[in-house]
C-alpha cells in the first residue's frame, strides 16, 4: 500500500459484495414513548411478492479518492459477474489515468476461481503487451479477517442509513437508496451471461 500511495498511477481499491435485505434490519438503537411499541418491526414478505427478498452488490472503495463505486447485480455474486465488476472498474480507472489497481479483497470463491485467475492473468498480459489499460496486482486478505477490509464499515453504516421504518421497500428503491448514500449513480444492473446460466 505505501508502494502504491508514493505513486500517483497506482489505486489502491478494496472490493467487496455486500447483500441488502428488504426485510431484515440493521442492529440499531430504538426507542419509543414510554406504552407505545418502538417503530422498527420486523418484517415479511407477501407469498405473491415477485421482487426479491434481498439484492446483492459488489462495491469497490478506493480511499484516495474518496469514493465506492457500486453495481448491483440481478441474481448472486459469480465468477462471470466479478470479472464484469472488475472490468468495468478498470474502464473508469484507466479514464482518471491510472496505471496499476492495488485490489485488496477477501477470498470469496468467487474471487479465488480458476475463471477469475485466469481472467486477471489475460487481462494483465494484454496490458503488459498493449502497454494500455489498468494492470491488477491483486492482494488476498488473510481468512476470517473482514476489519482489514475498508468497505467493511461503509456497508454497515449504509445499511442503517437506508433502512425504512414504515414500509417494505421495492428491490429498485433499495438499490437507488444505497446509490444515495454512497453519491454514485445507480448503473445498468450486471447479469450472468446466457452461455454461463
């Protein structure tokens, strides 16, 4: 990370996924009139509701600059979706002039894979031979370690700020919501190519 902070073409970037419930809350503080109940209340879903109960999202932080970028996915976190987040990231990456993405992230199976690594080794060749683009040095976090990763505390402070106390939110409201807090446009929602589902 120093390497990378000394060096003005260099990001640093911590990537995660994160899951927003339409139902489930946040763990807050609540409080009421004294003989009235508090207004957080647990919910359900209708059997017929055609939304889904939660959406996923991957997001990548990037402190120097001081922004996440999010993009929501239809459907769960997937080797086909990651490289699709990561070469979208690195699109607007290589626009602000960067040369080198320091990628700090967990080890999901879905970061590990062989479809992933694979992929980051065909893009970074291509880089190195092109000399354009954004070559990824991609950095592990050891296991079972989420506080060494730094859009950690961004998804839990962003899911108490998104919660509706009177009502169950629609899958698209949640999504433009969290876009909301993190000041960032609500993109295109990502999904598993044909070939792949």
């Amino acid at each position: 990370m120093e390497i990378a902070g000394a060096d003005r073409e260099w990001a640093t970037g911590f990537e995660d996924e994160c899951w927003w419930s339409r139902v489930a809350l946040p763990t807050l503080s609540a409080w009421a009139e004294e003989g009235k109940p508090t207004r957080l209340i647990q919910r359900s879903l209708a059997k017929d509701d055609p939304e889904p109960k939660a959406v996923s999202c991957y997001g990548l932080y990037l402190p120097e600059a001081g922004e996440t970028w999010l993009r929501f996915v239809d459907g769960r976190p997937v080797s086909s979706i990651t490289t699709q987040f990561l070469g979208w990231s690195l699109e607007k990456l290589e626009a602000v002039g960067k040369k080198v993405l320091l990628l700090i992230w967990d080890n999901a199976s879905w970061h590990v894979s062989k479809e992933v690594r694979r992929w980051l080794g065909r893009h970074n060749r291509r880089v190195k031979h092109s000399g354009c683009g954004v070559r990824v040095v991609s950095c592990l976090l050891p296991k079972r370690s989420p506080w060494l990763n730094s859009i950690e505390p961004k998804w839990v402070h962003a899911k108490r700020k998104v919660v509706e106390p009177d009502g169950l939110l629609g899958a698209y409201e949640l999504a433009d919501r969290v876009c909301g807090v993190f000041d960032c446009p609500h993109h295109e929602h990502l999904t598993v190519p044909q070939e792949v589902a």
